[in-house]
C-alpha cells in the first residue's frame, strides 16, 4: 500500500471516530434539516446548552459543521456534505 492510500485511510478513520457518539449524530440529524441556531439546537434534543455546545465546536474543529453568527446567536450548519451520506446509510 502506497502512503496516499493510508492517508486517506486515515482521515477516514478521524471522521468515523468524530461522528462515533450519539449526541454528535443527534446534532447532525438536526443540521441535515437546515442550518439552525444553538439554542435550537439544544431545545431540539432536550439537551443542556453546554453539552450540545461542546459537541458543536468539536464538530466544527473537525470540519464537519461551520457556524455563522447572527446577531447574538451563533447558528450552524453541515460543512461536509459527506455526513448527508453517512448518516443515510446509518438509517
């Protein structure tokens, strides 16, 4: 096997251990939709403001989701369209 290959076996291995949580799928489940502020997030999954908070900026330091502010709400939305495909396959 070239290193090429092993790269890219690699970088497939981050994003399947990055999207390997179940809040973390609830949170792409909810952006697959449309993009949608934090606190919308949040109220969405029934979930504590910071444990979703802290999912997201994981998700956004591996480049799974971007954010945007708008206004005083800082909003997100799927930044790799291969998670669409992902979560399909998942279901």
């Amino acid at each position: 096997m070239n290193n090429k290959n092993e790269e890219c076996y690699i970088a497939e291995a981050e994003l399947l251990k990055t999207l390997g949580h179940p809040i973390r799928l609830k949170i792409i489940e909810v952006l697959i939709n449309n993009k949608s502020c934090v606190k919308n997030i949040w109220a969405a999954l029934e979930l504590p403001q910071a444990t979703v908070s802290q999912h997201l900026v994981y998700l956004k330091n591996k480049g799974i989701v971007r954010s945007k502010r708008d206004g005083v709400m800082m909003c997100y939305e799927l930044s790799d369209k291969r998670i669409e495909k992902i979560f399909e396959y998942l279901k």
